[in-house]
C-alpha cells in the first residue's frame, strides 16, 4: 500500500467542538480533514469521512475498488513519538488475532512522523450511538451483546503466538478498553464487533492473579514489578487498571460489566452503580446479581462474578424474554420539544462543581500516570469526587450528545433537593432517551449527601458562539459593529411578577475566575430585568475570547430595549482584564420540582423470565 507523500504534513487540534476553536484551529483542522480525504481518494478510495476522534488519533472510512470498507486511523501528529508508535503496536497486536467478532488488521504505514492503521470496518452501529437513539436497551438485546462479549474473553484468554522456538505459546490479551463506543452491534446479523485496539496489551497475570509464563526462563526475567497495561476510557474501567495495576484478563471483564450496566441504564459511565443499582433496572435476577458483583468494590466477588459471567451468560439462551417490561421512565422534569431547521451542536457548561469534591485521597496515586485521557476526562474533572458524583457530573455531561438548549439548578436543601429547569429539544426521537439522562440527573442528585449546595447547567448551541483574537493577553478584544448576539422572540401569556425568575442573583460563583467590568454587568443587571430564557458565558483565554450564548425574548416589546442591551455587553468587551469563564443563567418563571432524598433506586426485576423444557 503506497500512501501520497502529501499526507506527511497536517496538525491536529485538541478534541472539542469546531464551533469552539479559535479561526486559525478551526481552518487548520477542516485543512486537514480535507487534506485526508483528498489523499485517500486518490489512492482510489470513495465515500471518505471522518467517522471518529479521541484522545489518541483520528478515524476514517472509505470504500475500495472493489467496494469493501476500509478503516484508517491516524495517530495525532502532537503526541510524543513514544504515544504515536502505539499505532504500530496496535496493528501487530490485531494481526494476532482470528475472531469472527473482530475486525482483521491491513496493513500499517508511516511517513515521516505521520502512522496509519488499515482495518477492515466492523459492521453496524456503536452501541453508545444505539443507546444515545433509543435510551435503555431492552433487557433481551443486552443479554444477546453480554453473550457474545464473553464470548470475545474466552477467546482473548486461548491467543496464541509462536515462540522463539518456534512452538506455539500461550499469549492471553487483553483489550483494555472496553465500551459501548468501541462495541459495534449489526441489527441485521445480530452479530458484535469490538474494535479501537489502541490500548491492548499481553496479559502479564491470568485470572488467579499468577504470572504468565511459558518457561522457566521466562519466568526468570519477567517484570513484575512495572505494569504494561494502558488506561482505557476512566469512565469504564475498573479500579485496579486506573491505578496501574498488572494487566490481567480481569481489566476486560470489568470493561464489559461497566458496559452493560451503562446500556441497562442509560448512562456513559460505571460509577452510578450504588444509587442506581442493577438491582433497580428491571434485569432478570441472576444476571442482575453477576453483575453487580462484577461492579463491586470487593475483588474477591468481583473475581467469582466474573468466572460465572464468563461461564453461565451462555444458559441465558435457554431463557424467553418478553417484549414488554415493568420499567416506567419518571419523567422527573418537562421536556419541550422544538422545531429548528439548523443542527443543534450542544455544549453543556456546568458551575458550582467545587463542593462536588469531597478528599483528594486517590490524587498521589494518580499522579505518576502521564495519559491523555486521564488528564482530560479524570484528573481534571472527576478526581477528588465520590462515586455518585462522578456519576452525575458525568449524567450531565451526556446532555451534550442531544440537540438541546436551556438549562437547569438544583438546590439541596436539609429534607429535599429543588429544581428549576428550562430544557428545549430539537429532535423528539431523542426524548425518550433525554428523559432517561434527566432522571438519572435526579435520582443521582437524590443520593448525594451534601445537603447544602447549588449546581447550575447552562446548555448552549456552539454554533452560535461568538469568537474574538488579540495578539496577547495585554492587549484588548474588540467586536466589529456587524457583530451581535442572536436571539429568538417566543410571546408568552404576561405572569405575575413572582413568576420571574432568575440565578443572577445567587451571587458570586466559587468556580468562576473571570470578574466581568462594570461597563459589560450594568448591561447584564438590565438584561436580567427583561422577561427572557438563556444564558451567556464568558471564557476569557489569554489570545481568545468566546461569547457562548442561547437567548430567546419573552416580551417582544421590549426587543429595542433588549438588543440595545446585548450590543452594549459587546461594546465593552475591550474592558475585559484577566483569564477565566463567568456565566449567567435565567430562566423564564419559578417552577420548583422537589425530590425527597433516596439513597438508591427501588428494585425493580425483570419477571416475565420463563425456562424452555427440554
């Protein structure tokens, strides 16, 4: 395979939204995108895009000659060599494979400092895209998935290469990186592909927690002491990867727990499991068991479990499931659903976070691990926090994947939690599935014992943020008059004027860094007088400045008025000292939801379980 020489030069930005990068990321970036796709399409491939990104590289997809699909993965350019060369490891890892359920390896190339990975494309859809379309999925398809994923960790167990002697050896692997984005279901086959080798390693323990040699020799000079295991994604593997532990095929086993409970539920992680257990998700019992001791904190159970997990998922063929389930989705909080001809790019921006954290314990064992994905997704946002915080920080973080804008606080009180909320959804096949999230939000709110403490969400559209450029931080950000803030009018029926309602008077926000001039808040206490919904957020960086915004006018005849106020904020943007992010939220009336505290869901098992005869 001979790939164009023009492909050696391109940059790749950090992982975040286009409509949040600076102008010159943004157009380096879609140069780059384009770039690929010119190259591969001259090598003969149609049909190319980009059909994923994450902390480590970039995927595209395109079609052959002869019309098979093909997989290619780019490593980021910005990673140190070390981190680029694992592109190369994870194609000779996937060449040893053999499995039905696996996409085989390519081929591999570099050029210059720029590695690609060839594969064949799994078929069907990720299973974190199927549970972001439909919500929970139904208790017979996730024991279909469960069935064929051990299926996976039996064979990843009997791997074998061949030796220096040319015998063959035992060489157990394991993935590590086990979830429902690298999980691809084929509706029409009802077959499952695991995919994103990124992060497999050879198993240095098996799963008595013993070495893992061939010889004595081997046994002799093998390290022990230093761990070859990977991080896979924080938000679904277990303890003992997270810390560094020998890799084992026991990390797999945690992958796939954490998985089909994030399915069964609804959520984009493991750590939810104490407020809402297995136990509560309408599962059949003996596999609901299984699998909260796999997610237990005791390895011991979590050890049993997973032999039985990998023994006994197979018998669940032998059970018929029915179609309907005892399961009733809440509903906790309305949800209006909208009509907008434009895509919604959502972003959520979350405040008061500060008094989520409960101990910095786990941070000097952390700190010695240099991984991407710790640092964005753990180190910087969940250390610190217990397990049902982490779950709902990251309950709030799934809000994002939908188009929906608006924003809601949640109040703990000594006897109840308060919620205010303002959510608008732009397509009504996601509502089953937001809703889900929305009740997970809660009940996971209603477990925490903080009993003291405001959160506030503010969910935006990042294509309507506005950006502004200076040359250095000592200098001021200016807005050209064509540039404005965008708005919607929805008329509504006059209240009264308790009904107005609004968090601009919670004063300051501990989380918030940037003191915003005098000359940009007498702008923004008038606005705050002005019957609307929305937000706007400031994220002040020393070279860029960004103006989130979602504002929709509730009182048409103040439209002059309201403008008017809006295009003063921009005005003073010049006024701006310092880096940081200050936001403000209001939403349209007092409309106080409450919910009692409830350390965990009630159980709730599946009974229309029925054994075959023979």
């Amino acid at each position: 395979m001979t790939l164009e020489i023009n492909l050696k030069n391109f940059y790749i930005s950090d992982e975040q939204s286009i409509y949040l990068l600076a102008a010159n990321d943004a157009k380096k970036l879609r140069d780059w995108v384009a770039l690929c796709q010119t190259q591969l399409q001259k090598m003969g491939y149609q049909q190319v895009h980009l059909i994923g990104k994450g902390a480590y590289g970039f995927v595209f997809v395109g079609t052959d000659k002869k019309r098979n699909e093909r997989v290619f993965k780019f490593s980021r350019i910005t990673l140190p060599q070390a981190v680029r060369e694992r592109l190369e490891e994870e194609g000779y890892m996937l060449g040893l494979l053999d499995h039905p359920s696996i996409p085989k390896y390519i081929a591999f190339e570099s050029i210059k400092k720029q590695g690609i990975l060839v594969m064949q494309r799994g078929q069907g859809v990720d299973l974190h895209e199927l549970s972001r379309s439909y919500g929970r999925l139904p208790v017979y398809l996730i024991i279909k998935i469960a069935e064929q994923l051990a299926d996976i960790l039996v064979y990843l167990r009997s791997v074998q290469i061949q030796g220096a002697n040319g015998q063959l050896e035992s060489r157990p692997i394991v993935h590590g990186d086990i979830k429902p984005s690298n999980l691809l279901w084929d509706e029409h086959t009802q077959k499952l592909s695991l995919v994103d080798w990124g992060s497999s390693v050879f198993a240095q323990l098996d799963t008595q927690c013993q070495p893992i040699v061939n010889n004595v020799m081997e046994l002799m000079s093998a390290d022990m002491q230093n761990t070859n295991s990977r991080l896979g994604d924080v938000y679904f593997i277990g303890n003992d990867q997270l810390n560094g532990g020998l890799s084992s095929p026991r990390f797999d086993e945690q992958g796939a727990a954490a998985t089909l409970y994030a399915l069964a539920s609804n959520q984009n992680c493991r750590y939810g499991v104490a407020a809402i257990p297995t136990n509560s998700l309408c599962l059949p019992k003996a596999f609901s068991d299984v699998l909260s001791d796999m997610l237990s904190d005791d390895v011991a159970k979590q050890h049993k479990a997973g032999d039985t997990f990998i023994t006994q998922i197979k018998h669940l063929k032998n059970w018929v499931l029915s179609d309907t389930e005892n399961y009733q989705d809440a509903n906790h909080l309305p949800i209006w659903t909208k009509v907008r001809k434009q895509n919604v790019e959502t972003v959520v921006y979350s405040s008061r976070k500060s008094f989520l954290r409960q101990h910095q314990a786990d941070a000097a064992s952390l700190d010695g691990i240099k991984d991407a994905q710790l640092d964005k997704y753990y180190k910087n946002y969940l250390q610190g926090m217990g397990e049902n915080e982490k779950a709902f920080v990251a309950a709030v973080s799934r809000l994002n994947e939908f188009p929906i804008v608006g924003g809601f606080a949640i109040h703990w009180l000594a006897d109840k939690i308060s919620v205010e909320s303002n959510l608008n959804l732009f397509d009504v096949k996601y509502q089953v599935s937001v809703g889900q999230t929305i009740d997970n939000i809660i009940d996971l709110a209603r477990s925490l014992e903080l009993r003291e403490g405001i959160f506030k969400a503010c969910l935006f559209d990042a294509k309507n943020t506005l950006h502004f450029e200076r040359e250095n931080e000592h200098q001021p950000f200016y807005c050209s008059d064509t540039t404005h803030i965008s708005f919607e009018i929805t008329p509504v029926p006059e209240t009264d004027d308790n009904k107005q309602h609004s968090y601009f008077e919670d004063g300051d926000d501990p989380d918030e860094k940037l003191a915003l001039p005098e000359e940009i808040m007498q702008h923004i206490v008038a606005l705050n007088n002005i019957r609307h919904t929305g937000c706007i957020i400031f994220e002040a960086l020393p070279k860029h400045l960004k103006i989130h915004n979602y504002y929709t006018l509730l009182d048409e005849s103040q439209y002059l008025q309201f403008k008017h106020h809006l295009s003063g904020v921009l005005a003073n943007i010049k006024h701006i000292k310092g880096i940081g992010v200050s936001g403000f939220m209001k939403l349209p009336y007092k409309d106080t939801k409450s919910f009692s505290y409830q350390t965990k869901r009630p159980e709730l098992y599946c009974n229309t379980l029925k054994r075959l005869t023979a």
